[in-house]
C-alpha cells in the first residue's frame, strides 16, 4: 500500500525581485515527501533551502509551480487560510527556540492551541502536558523558560510543535544554537518521534545531525542536486562516542 | 468567544510581564482621568456654592439702579441717580413689590471697645432684612419706626463682632462710625462668604435714614433700590412693573434707552452659571489635553513593545495567528492599559477631591459625569492610540520577524 504524500511539489521556484537585479532563490523543485519521513534537508547558506523551507511551512509563496500539503493545495489559499494551515498541519521548531519569555512552559506549549479555529481541542491544559511529557520534560511543567537549558528549551518548543497533532514538523537548525551534547539528545529525540509516525522536515547543516534522519536533501544554488536514503544513519551512542574521539588536525 | 477570552488573557500575561513598564505607562492616563474628574468636579462645587449663595439672597430679589457703562474701566453713571423720589413712587403704587427697600453704602471705619476696623455700612430700611432673608442672632432689628426716626442703631455681622468685640455679647453695647456712635442693638447670623467671594459677615446695617443725615450730611440718591417679588413666579412681572412705572416717572419716551438697570436674581444665576460653567469647560479642556498626553504615552511604549516582540509576534504568527488575533492582543493590551489608568485615575480623582475638602472646606462634590467623560475619554485613547500599534505588529511579515535580531 502507498504511503500518503504529505509534501509533493512541481516546479517549484522562487524569485525575489530587488529592483532590477532578479535572484533565482529556487528552480524547479520536484519533491514528494510521504507520512513516516524524516528528510534532512542540507546545503550551503544561499542555497535556498532557507525559501525552500518557508514555502514548505506556508510563510511563503511560490512565484510559480505548485505545492501540496497533506491534500491542501497551497498555492490558492489567502492569508488568513494559510494561518490556518500554519496552525492544524505544520509544527514549527526554530533555531533559537523562540519561546514567551518568563512564561511557563506549559503556557508556551498551550500557544497553538489558542489559535485554533477548528474547536476540536477541548482541554488544552492535558494536552500540553502530554506533549510535555513526551518530550521528556514531565517535571518541568511550571518552570518559566528562562529557568531552563538550551536543550530543555528546545524540547518545549519541540512540544509546542507536538501539540497541536500536526501533519508535519518542520525544524529549521533545530541544533543551532546547542552544545554537541544537547544537539545529539535532541537529533534523538527526532528519531523518536519519527519512530512514533511523525513525519519530520529538518534543516540544518551539521553532517553528524543530518546522519540520524532517513533521507537527504542536498540543495545547491536553488536546485536539488541530490536526494538520497541515508543507510548507515546514526544513533545516539554512536554520535556519543564520536564525540569523544580526539581530533585529529 | 472562548478565543477571545484566551487573547484577552494573552494580552493580560504580558502587561503582568511587565509590571513597571505598565504601570508607569499607566501614569500618564491615571493623572489624566484624575485632573479631568478633579477639574470638572471644583467647577461643580464652584457652581454650587455660588448658586447656593446668590438663592441665600433671597431668590425673590431684583435691585434698581442707576444705568452704568464701563469706561476706561470704571463704572460711570449714565442716568439721574436712582432717589427717594422713585422710591415713594415704586412703594406707592407697586403691586407686586411688597418689600423695598433703599441702599445706600460707604466704606467706613468701626471702632468698637476693643479695636476697630475697617467695613462697609449698609443704610437701609426695615424690609432690607425681609428681602435678603437674613436672620438675627442675638438681640433684635431695629424698627420701622427707627428708621423714620432715624435712630442711631445699628445691626453688626459675625466678623465685626469678633474683631469689635471678642467674646462678648455687642448688644447695648455702643460702637463709633465714622465717629458717629451707634448703638447695637442686633447680631446677625452668621452667613459665611458670599457668592463673589465676600464675606458676608463683614458688615454694619443701619437705618439708611441716619446714614444719610449723619454720615452723608446730604439725602442726594441711592446706590440702589433693593426689592423683593410676590413670589418666585412674579419676578418677571415685578421687573416689568418697575421698568414701566420708573419709565412714565422719568419721562422716557417710546424707543428710548431706560436709564436705569434692574437686576433679578435669577438673572444673577445665570450670569454666574455661566462664568463658572465656561470656567469648567476650560479647566476640563486643559485637563483632558493630558490625557490625550498620556495616550501618546500609550501609543509610545506599544510601539516600543512591538519593535522589541516582534519575534514574538513572528512567531506567533508561525504557529497560526491571525492577523486579526495579533491586532486584537495588542489593541486589547492598549485598551486594558488604559482603562486599568482609568479606573485608578477615578480613584485618584476622588480621593484628591476629598483631600481638598478636608484641607480648604471647599465642598467639591465628584461629579457622575465627570467620572464617566474620565473613562470614556481612556477607553478612546486606548482604542484611537493603541490601534496604530497594533496594526503595525499584524502587518509584520512573519518570515523578516521570525529572522528579527
């Protein structure tokens, strides 16, 4: 049986005008990624995958070609319907978390919530604690984020994407702005979940980070030069022990 | 409505966030919503008072005189003066004038067994008391009869007793104008300040017959005639009386200016109604500039806020907020900072009303109106000072927000 496509773009490309000088920020993307994946999307800085990943995650819209997300054809939607869609089909994770400050954690887990439209989450307070306990933070519910780690941000924001069920989470550097430590607890964490059934999207350009997903991307100058599945992906010991390993100049 | 109500409770965690912030961003309304109430309500009491005091009069009362016109700042008669002659006239055929009563005044010095000083002294007849409705405290007024007789009586006010004779009972008791000796024979009860600012204490009430023989040495005109209506109904018709009697005595033809002046009471009333009534709508004016100061105070801190939340707001948007929802959470915050000012600024005002009564005796009574144009006036410069804002953070693109350093 066919698994279902969650991402599928045709031709997707992305011009920004600045007055006469036109940049080709992407070209032609053909892309389909089904539920179950976790892609890791890589390339160089101006390699678009900062565009590519704006138009995955409804912030932006293609100059031409076509996008569908989880059966919803993005190209035709105004505004106010890709909030919507911001909000019940894609789970954010940024680079520097971006949580409510002096908030607790599970106010900013609850945040989606208050945004719904739909009226289908009755008790957002259980629900953000499951998200919370499912991201290993259980005992940290009442803590205000800027009580807590680098790493144990990042797994309220990952919470926070958790929350709302979302057809798929989008990370944009996820591991940024962390230590190699927290970076391999929270690449873990990913594959967890994604053994769980998530389908996840990440961005990111650390070569050991990218080694825990299934599938790579590699994005050049607009276009994908290559698509792959990852075989010898990494684990959390694995990554452990490597770190432990002297450099060698 | 529920999503309301969890926005409203957004807007409500970020103005606790910043708990210093708001409340001095608070200041400028609270100060503002208090000025205007504190302004609005002493030009109340104001009113009041001076209302209360002209209706102490007697609300009956007209007063003839002689036409004046102001030049170079001086009054000037124009007319004969108003005299004894007008007065026999008026008394003799006046139908809806029962009391009247002629005045005549001089400044003039008091000395009195235990000092002295310095007051007007009102000459008038019996029925003066009658007219103004004042009231004896000890001994009695003197009589018709005193007056025709021109005795040397005398009625005395509160503050010449104090200083003339502290402590102790004036009656019998004999005081120089002038130095002309006067007997007291009544104590005036106490009236307090009058509605110019006067204090109506501040007074010696002789017969006008022997302030005209033994101060005056002459019995030329009168300041004034002093009358008193039917009733309260019948003052129109009284000065309509008096202006046709004094017409046909003075030979005034048809079309021609009279050349005298009558003033009613009620007249009186408007007069300072409105000069207070212009006063408060200025002092208002001057206070709710203020508010619109602290408005600006507003609109400054949430673009302050804006600028320094737009990831916050970037994200926000990330996860599925409206433009709408943003709009809303910082139109409300705007609005709850400046009702919030509001509400304490009706505390304040009411409190430093209360304060000032306790420290001058000036009664100002907070007046319902003003505390309702107070919160009004916040909630619109919540709304009108908080929009531009809050527009300003839903028109962010969400992408260049996200990316804000």
């Amino acid at each position: 049986m066919p698994s279902k496509k969650v991402i599928e773009t045709k031709k997707l490309s992305r011009i920004f005008k600045n007055g006469e000088i036109e940049v080709h920020a992407l070209t032609d993307v053909d892309m389909v990624i089904e539920e179950g994946e976790f892609v890791a999307i890589m390339g160089a800085s101006g390699s678009g995958k900062s565009t590519l990943l704006h138009i995955i995650g409804c912030l932006d819209r293609p100059t031409s070609g076509e996008y569908n997300l989880d059966d919803v054809r993005v190209n035709e939607l105004d505004k106010n319907k890709l909030a919507d869609v911001r909000n019940q089909k894609i789970g954010f994770i940024f680079q520097s978390y971006n949580l409510l400050s002096r908030t607790t954690a599970l106010e900013n887990v609850e945040l989606p919530l208050i945004y719904d439209r739909t009226g289908q989450f009755s008790n957002t307070k259980e629900l953000a604690k499951k998200a919370l306990e499912q991201v290993g933070l259980a005992d940290r519910i009442y803590h205000k984020t800027n009580e807590l780690s680098g790493g144990q941000q990042q797994r309220v924001a990952i919470a926070r994407a958790l929350v709302n069920n979302p057809a798929l989470i989008l990370a944009d550097e996820p591991t940024g702005n962390l230590d190699s430590k927290s970076s391999i607890d929270i690449a873990d964490l990913f594959v967890q979940l994604n053994n769980k059934g998530k389908t996840i999207v990440m961005i990111t350009h650390e070569p050991e980070i990218a080694q825990f997903a299934k599938r790579m991307i590699y994005l050049r100058d607009g276009r994908i030069i290559s698509d792959k599945i990852i075989e010898d992906r990494s684990t959390k010991e694995f990554a452990l022990k490597e770190l432990e390993k002297p450099v060698t100049p | 409505m529920k999503r309301f109500l969890k926005i409203f409770k957004v807007a409500f965690q970020s103005i606790n966030k910043n708990r210093t912030r708001s409340l001095l961003t608070m200041l400028g309304i609270i100060i503002g919503v208090g000025a205007v109430i504190m302004t609005i309500s002493a030009g109340e009491g104001a009113t009041l008072q001076v209302q209360n005091q002209i209706s102490g009069l007697g609300t009956n009362l007209l007063m003839i005189q002689t036409k004046s016109e102001h030049k170079a700042g001086i009054n000037v008669r124009m007319g004969r003066p108003i005299d004894k002659k007008d007065f026999d006239m008026l008394q003799k055929n006046s139908v809806w004038m029962p009391q009247l009563s002629p005045l005549v005044a001089i400044g003039a010095q008091a000395i009195g067994p235990n000092g002295y000083m310095s007051t007007t002294v009102y000459g008038v007849s019996y029925d003066y008391f009658y007219i103004t409705s004042r009231e004896i405290e000890l001994g009695s007024f003197f009589t018709e009869e005193d007056v025709k007789t021109a005795k040397k009586y005398c009625v005395i006010g509160e503050t010449i007793r104090e200083e003339l004779f502290p402590g102790q009972d004036p009656v019998g008791r004999q005081i120089r104008i002038d130095k002309v000796p006067f007997t007291v024979v009544g104590l005036l009860k106490e009236e307090g300040t009058g509605g110019m600012g006067q204090d109506m204490d501040d007074i010696v009430v002789a017969p006008y017959t022997t302030i005209q023989n033994r101060l005056f040495g002459h019995q030329r005109g009168y300041n004034l005639i002093m009358a008193s209506a039917l009733s309260e109904d019948h003052i129109a018709d009284a000065k309509i009386e008096a202006t046709e009697l004094l017409r046909e005595s003075h030979k005034i033809k048809a079309g021609d200016e009279d050349d005298f002046e009558i003033t009613t009471q009620i007249e009186l009333q408007e007069i300072t109604g409105n000069i207070t009534g212009i006063l408060t709508i200025l002092l208002g004016a001057v206070a709710s500039i203020s508010l619109i100061v602290g408005g600006i105070g507003i609109m400054n801190i949430m673009l302050v806020s804006v600028t320094e939340r737009t990831r916050e707001i970037g994200t926000r948007l990330a996860i599925g907020a409206r433009e709408s929802d943003i709009l809303t959470q910082f139109l409300i915050e705007a609005i709850v900072l400046s009702l919030v000012g509001g509400l304490l600024g009706i505390v304040f005002g009411i409190i430093g009303n209360q304060i000032i009564y306790k420290a001058t005796d000036f009664f100002i009574p907070t007046a319902v109106y003003s505390i309702l144009i107070g919160f009004g006036f916040s909630a619109l410069v919540g709304v009108a000072f908080g929009y531009f804002p809050a527009r300003k953070a839903a028109k962010l693109n969400p992408i260049d927000a996200l990316r804000y350093e």
